[in-house]
C-alpha cells in the first residue's frame, strides 16, 4: 500500500509539473498600464482599458469622462501605458459611455494600425443570443475597419504610430496590435468629449483622463 501512495504522487507531480509547462504562467500584479505578458498556450499578451463617465474633474468643469486601465488589483491611471514591442497583444476597450460626441476629424472613424486593419465590437445594437439545448447560443458583433462618426463616443488614438481605434457608444472593443517602434507616444481621445466651448478642455488635456503616454519597448 505504501508503494501505491508513493507511485500515486509521483505521477501528481508529474501530472502538475506537465500541467505548468503546457499552460505557462501569468503574473497577477502588474504596474499600471502594464501590458500582461503571457506565455504558453493562453493567448497573447493583453490589456484592458475601461472608459467610464461621472468622473469629477474640479467644481468648475464638472464630471468628465475618463480611460482606466482594468487590473487585478481593480481600475488604475490610464496616464501612462506600457506596450510590449514586436509582441502581437490585444487591447480591450470596455466604453460605458452611452452617447456619441463629434470626431475633431473625419479620419478618426477609420481603423488604422491594427492586426489586419480592423476591430471586433459589440453592443446591444448588434449582439443576439438564444438559449439552446446547450446553453446560451451567441450571435452578432461586428468587425469593421470603421465606425460610422454617429455612433462613436471616444477614440483610443496614437498619432505618432498611426494608430486609431473608435470605440462606439457603450460597447466593448477588442483590436489586435503589433508595434515595432520602440518609443515614448502620446495616446488620445479625437472626439470633442471635454469642457470648454470646442470640447478639447479639461479630460481632454490632462494625463490620465483622455490622453497619456505610451511606453513601447
């Protein structure tokens, strides 16, 4: 019997040692901003932004909306963002911004700079789901190469690298990007969703709020 138990948890170790190698690891604290970097068979790197409204500013401005990056350890500064180089990863843009604002330019309803040129979103105009025998059957989504302006809330915008994402009004984005450009960028928003007569004031000019610095390296 004792023979059995040693073989029993022998083969356990085998087994979870199989288990790390096949799967690899994933850190589960990470600066703000950080791009997660996985390995194994999970999936590319990634990272989560989350566009949320009723922020508030200063007793003048009011409530403003804001970029956060969605971590383990709950939303963090969006104000400064680290992205691997020569490294596919997907960005998640989570808007729960329910109204549309003016692009400063029509370019910024185009998807430019990612995988392929296009993004996947999904909203409750273009999401269905029924249930079947199995479950829940999901159907719906879109992935496009642009947005049409009246349906766009924000951007996730990179001019420097020729980068623009538009996120439509209360929907989740996900965009896959490769950059091979080692370098400090500014990221922003290209809608009028600030204060101020032009809408480019307040969250629109400060770190952390509607644009920030991007790390490639």
């Amino acid at each position: 019997m004792r023979t059995s138990a040693l073989v029993v948890a022998a083969m356990l170790v085998v087994l979870a040692a199989g288990i790390g190698i096949g799967w690899g690891f994933q850190a589960t604290v990470l600066p703000s901003g950080t791009v997660s970097t996985t390995s194994g068979t999970q999936g590319p790197a990634s990272l989560t932004l989350v566009i949320t409204t009723g922020n508030a500013f200063n007793s003048t401005v009011g409530d403003q909306p804001a970029y956060y990056v969605l971590t383990p350890n709950g939303l963090q500064s969006s104000a400064q963002l680290t992205f691997p180089i020569d490294t596919l990863f997907k960005l998640t843009i989570v808007c729960y911004d329910n109204g549309n604002a003016s692009l400063l330019a029509a370019q910024y309803a185009n998807v430019e700079g990612t995988v392929n040129g296009t993004m996947t979103y999904v909203n409750n105009d273009n999401v269905n789901s029924t249930y079947g025998g199995n479950g829940i059957v999901l159907s719906g989504g879109q992935t496009v190469t642009s947005v049409p302006p009246d349906l766009i809330a924000h951007t996730f915008t990179i001019p420097s690298l020729n980068i623009n994402i538009p996120v439509p009004a209360n929907s989740t984005v996900t965009a896959y990007l490769k950059i091979t450009t080692a370098g400090s960028f500014q990221w922003m928003c290209e809608t009028a969703c600030g204060a101020g007569a032009a809408g480019t004031l307040a969250a629109m000019d400060t770190p952390g709020w509607m644009t920030g610095d991007v790390e490639v390296s």
